[in-house]
C-alpha cells in the first residue's frame, strides 16, 4: 500500500501543538451547552489552509454567520473526502479556493483563514467561551473537523459545535491525526 503524504493544514500556525484535552478550541471541550467538534489551529488571516491529503471537494459552504449568531463573521467551510476514506472539514475560512467535486492533492490551497469572530457584537452576554477569546486575541483561525465517514446534516450542530447529549458517532478526534502530520 502506497504511503500517503500529509501536510500540516495552515502552515503559518502560530503553533503545530494540538490543544490539550478541556483547554480552548481541544476536541470535545466542553462549553456549557454545546461540545466543540474540532480542533482550532489559530493563525493569521489570511494565511493559507492546504488539503492535508489527496481527495475530492464534497461540500462547500457557509459555516458562521451573523444571521445565525450575532457575534460571528461570515465565514466558510470545506468538506473532503481523502483517498483514505477520513473526511475532513476545514472551517472558519475567509475564502475558499476550491469547488465541489474539484480533486485535491495533498498541500494544495484550498482557501485562507478567516476570522470569525466580530469584537464589536461580544458582550457579557455571550458565551464565557467566547469572551475568553477575545481577552486572548484569537480570532483568526482554522477550525478542523475529522470524520470516518461523510457528516449527516443534524439541527443539534452548528458552527463547530455540538448541541446534543451523545457524540456522533463518526466524529473522530483529529488530534492523533494531526499530531502524525510531520
């Protein structure tokens, strides 16, 4: 079997760590009523995010807006399918690069981080999440999802997180993943 190359997704990532487990933006975290289901990886805005392997554009689209939630930015996602079979969503993206159905290849952009978050509508009555992000100047980043097959659309996710009690079962956690990627 043929190895398949990796790259880092945003290589201009202020750091390749991956967020420990129950810190901001780790797999899972817990935020009170919803559970993140990624992992954020923050890096200017702007900068480049790159398909981490070989496969094809499943879906593209608006992943935060503020018709839904008064502090967010309009921002994008893409959604790939790897020849390996995992899926991921790449989130939080300014622009995006690439269409539905266009083939990848491991280190291509795919589109450029965008920032998320809109300061001038946080208040004391958003999330305490959220204001912790903003006291920390994290407000651009990539927002990165792993799946073992292709997401169903659900009422109980939106934005990168998960308002329901059990985790779906092919949302997996991207640490692993990404910590493999040299």
């Amino acid at each position: 079997m043929a190895v398949t190359l990796k790259h880092w997704p945003a290589p201009d990532s202020f750091s390749k760590n991956i967020p420990a487990t129950g810190s901001a933006g780790s797999f899972w975290e817990d935020r009170g009523d919803r559970r993140h289901c990624g992992i954020d990886i923050y890096a200017p805005a702007g900068s480049a995010a790159l398909a981490i392997e070989d496969g094809e554009v499943r879906d593209v689209g608006t992943f935060t807006t503020p018709e839904k939630v008064p502090y967010w930015n309009d921002t994008k996602y893409v959604l790939i399918e790897n020849k390996t079979g995992l899926v991921c969503r790449y989130a939080e993206l300014g622009q995006v690069a690439v269409e539905i159905g266009d083939q990848v290849k491991a280190g291509q952009l795919i589109g450029h981080i965008g920032i998320v978050l809109d300061m001038t509508k946080i208040t004391s009555d958003s999330p305490l999440y959220i204001q912790k992000l903003t006291k920390k100047q994290n407000l651009s980043m990539l927002h990165f999802e792993l799946y073992s097959s292709l997401p169903d659309d659900s009422s109980d996710y939106l934005g990168g997180n998960w308002f329901g009690d059990l985790r779906p079962e092919n949302l997996l956690n991207p640490g692993d993943y990404l910590s493999s990627i040299g």
